[in-house]
C-alpha cells in the first residue's frame, strides 16, 4: 500500500432500513489519515469545531478482509467500537474501494469512507 492514505466519510447509516446520511446532511464530517510510520491521525469537525485524536495502526487480514487495526494514544469520544478498548478497526470492502467501520456489529452507526486526494 502507498502512504501517505486519506479516507473521508461519506455515509452514514443506522440499522432502520432507508436511514442512510450522506455528504453535508451527515451530522458530522471525519476522516483518517494513514501515515507512512504506520501511525494515523482521525479529524472529526462538528458544528464547525474540528479535533483530532492520533495512533498507530496495523494491516491485518481477518475473515478474507484486508483491514486497519488502529490504536489510538489515548481514550476519546471519537472512538467508534464494541470494546472499552482505545482502538478501531476498519476493513475494505470486497473491491477494495469503500473503508468500513465495524462498529455496526453492535448497533453502532454504518461509516462508509472513499479514498480521496491530500489537500
């Protein structure tokens, strides 16, 4: 993979059928960036107030999915997992276009995010 990467959100999505959010309707703009030190810095800007929280990430392959294990330095509430754990992981899709969060296995929200250009 060629670092460094950036991942914009762009959809949103609950378990209701026909709840996806995207673009400015979505209540808050995020993405990751994945540096080549394997470490990561994770933006979020809400009601136009940005913050950011980093870590480092591993690349794992779990059930045929290439995915980011991200750890981040320190608790936050941009945090978006099953765990109390400080970490997130991510997966591609099956074509490798779309960065998922797994954090709807539990009833969390469905974050879609695209590859997009470093301004």
């Amino acid at each position: 993979m060629e670092y460094p990467q950036k991942w914009q959100l762009f959809k949103m999505s609950s378990s209701m059928p026909g709840s996806e959010i995207t673009g400015e309707d979505m209540e808050y703009q995020e993405y990751y960036l994945f540096k080549k030190n394997n470490t990561f810095i994770k933006t979020r800007i809400e009601d136009g107030i940005e913050i950011s929280f980093e870590g480092s990430f591993s690349i794992v392959n779990q059930n045929n999915e290439q995915g980011f294990l991200l750890e981040f330095n320190e608790e936050n509430r941009l945090i978006g997992n099953c765990s109390n754990k400080p970490e997130e992981y991510l997966y591609l899709d099956k074509d490798n276009e779309i960065l998922l969060n797994n954090w709807w296995a539990c009833d969390g929200p469905g974050l879609f995010y695209e590859q997009v250009a470093i301004d």
